[in-house]
C-alpha cells in the first residue's frame, strides 16, 4: 500500500502526511489533533512561544488526541544585527509603515523591542513535555539535544532547502529530513546558505535528496492535492509535508481575513519577501506588502522587523483589514478547496489513491 513508508512507520502514522507547523501564533491544538486523529502528522509551530506556553500547548494537543503529533522550533531565533539597532535604523523601518500605523490609531512600538525567549528556553521545555515528535527548521540542533530525543523516544525531523543541508541534517543523527521547495509558502528555513541562493524547486530538489540521503525524506512545497502527494511518492519522497491547505481551514488559528484570502477566487500572486518578518517568507501580494517594495535596505534583522509589523498586524485583524497584515501562502493557492480539516485529509488520501491506481494500471498495460 502507498501510505505504509519508511516515514509513516517511523512516525507511528497510518498515512505518511504531515500538517507543516505554522509559528506566529498560527497554529492550534485542534487542527493539530484533526490532523492526527486522522491519521497523519499533526504539527504545531512553537515560534515564539515562551517555554510555560510550550508546555501548556502540548498538554493541551494530548487532551484532544491520543495519537503522536509534532512540536516545532526554530533553531536560529535571532539575526546578526540585533543587538547593533540605532534609533536612526528603527526610525528608517518604521517611516514605509508609518501612513498605517496612524491610519489604524496604532503608535508603533518603541525601543527597546521586547525579548523573545531563546532556542535552548525553548527546547529545554520541549524535552520535558516529550511529544512524540520534535521538528524543527533553521539549523541543526546541538547533539546534546538530538542525544536526549532519542533517549526520551521523541522522532527529529528537520527541514531542509539544498542537498547539502539535507546531508548536515542526517550526519548530526536526525531522524527524518523535510526537502523544502521554493514553492511553499512561509518562511525559507535555510541555514547554510541565505535562502536567495537557496530556492531550488521541490521537484528538483526532492529526487536530489532522496539520492543523497539514507534517513526518510518528506517533501514539501507547493503540495495542495492527492495529485502532488502522488507525485512526491513517485519522486522517492516516504512522505510530504502540507502547510498552506490545512492553514486555510477553520481549525487553524489563522484569522478570518487570512483565511478568506486563501480560498478567495480573486486571482493574487505570491511574493518572496523580508518585509514581515525580516526573514525570506512567501505570502500573497497585498497592499502592506506592495507599500514595503523597495524598502529592503530599512528592514530591521529578525525578530525586530517581526515584532515591528507584528504590532500594526494586531490592530488589522481586529479591523479585518487583511490587506495589511502578512498572508502566508504557497504557490499552490488556487488549488484549495476545502474549509475543514477531516475533509481536506480524507480527499488528499482518496485523490492520492486514485492517481495511483491509475498509474499501475497504465503501467500493466
């Protein structure tokens, strides 16, 4: 059978398909639980989260699922930089934004930002919740840290954008590797190289880190139906990744207006840009991000540039002013179709089913 894989062994999942992890405040117990409850991989993304937060979202994950499920990190939570930002950089950033903050009668914030809490905060409340699984993007963790998932039972899974990270990844002892392609939407997690030298598509990409690797790979980018699930299989992938399907449904904590432009028939490109976050990150074009064209030499290093929108982000959704906050998209957008995630899960397996059906047919003839 197409679903029983090296990943979906591993994993202790009846289907090989994964929800991607949504940081940001995106993610939610309940898709995480529909997801694994369905058989698949649920995941939650922990960006930002502080380590009591960490540790009450697994707890709550495991009151709505008995079956395992994912926590992400990222490894690298601070850009060079930081610590070097002037009042005359922070005020170059916040002039493009500036029309919206006072359009919206938000002031924007002042220095200093506020702290984020670290990787090894993070991590450390991670390992002491122990859920079943610990993804994670932007680096490699120390060994330490690899050394005590495997002690405690919990599966690694990183992400990777080129071949080479996916060889660093299974000589550091992970167990499972994501290739990412440029097509998924979010943020780039390279760590190697910066992510404009790093956007070589999935199904490029895929085959080159399957033959590169022993450990499983998962693919994602660009994934929004049973037919690319199918064709990442027959690529060599043991499983894929979904982010942008499961983010528009009602049980993800993305709000309304985000959502909304997810399933709208309205036709709207992708962009790859620093402007929300300070880190390359594809989402739809907008007017906030149409406005900040032009404007890379202001952004401020990650998390401040994050934190910055992050502010005018808050004042927008309570409006529903979803032009002027950051809409996470992949390029497979116009391919969404459904709203809840049981529904999306059972067609990704029937459409996954049936396209391969047809090719083994086409193949005894």
């Amino acid at each position: 059978m197409w679903n029983d894989t090296a990943t979906s062994r591993r994993l202790g999942i009846r289907y090989p398909i994964v929800q991607g992890p949504f940081g940001g405040g995106l993610s939610s117990a309940g898709l995480v639980a529909a997801v694994s409850n369905a058989g698949g991989l649920g995941s939650f993304g922990a960006q930002g989260m502080p380590p009591n937060r960490i540790r009450e979202a697994v707890r709550e994950i495991r009151s709505l699922t008995a079956s395992p499920f994912a926590v992400n990190l990222w490894v690298s939570t601070e850009d060079a930089g930081v610590s070097e930002t002037t009042r005359r950089t922070y005020d170059a950033a916040v002039a493009p934004l500036a029309p919206f903050f006072a359009e919206l009668h938000v002031p924007p914030p002042t220095l200093p930002l506020r702290g984020w809490a670290t990787f090894d905060e993070q991590v450390s409340a991670l390992l002491d919740a122990r859920p079943p699984v610990f993804s994670f993007v932007f680096g490699v963790p120390a060994m330490a840290v690899i050394d005590e998932c495997r002690r405690l039972s919990i599966v690694t899974i990183g992400a990777a954008t080129t071949v080479d990270e996916a060889v660093s990844l299974e000589e550091s002892g992970v167990d499972i590797v994501v290739a990412s392609g440029f097509e998924a939407g979010g943020h780039r997690p390279s760590f190697l190289r910066s992510p404009e030298t790093s956007l070589t598509g999935l199904f490029s990409l895929l085959p080159q880190v399957c033959d590169a690797v022993d450990i499983p790979v998962i693919a994602a980018g660009g994934i929004a139906d049973g037919r690319g699930v199918a064709a990442a299989l027959a690529l060599g992938a043991e499983g894929v990744q979904i982010g942008t399907a499961f983010l528009a449904c009602e049980e993800s904590n993305a709000p309304a207006p985000h959502r909304e432009a997810l399933l709208g028939s309205r036709a709207v490109d992708t962009v790859l840009t620093r402007a929300f976050s300070g880190r390359l990150a594809r989402g739809l074009r907008n007017t906030l991000a149409e406005a900040l064209e032009g404007c890379s030499q202001s952004f401020l290093p990650y998390p401040l540039q994050s934190q910055l929108v992050g502010t005018l982000r808050e004042e927008a959704i309570r409006r529903g002013r979803g032009d002027l906050i950051s809409l996470w998209s992949g390029q497979s957008r116009p391919l969404l179709r459904h709203r809840r995630a049981k529904e999306l899960f059972e067609d990704l397996v029937a459409v996954t089913e049936r396209t391969l059906g047809r090719q083994t047919q086409s193949a005894d003839r």
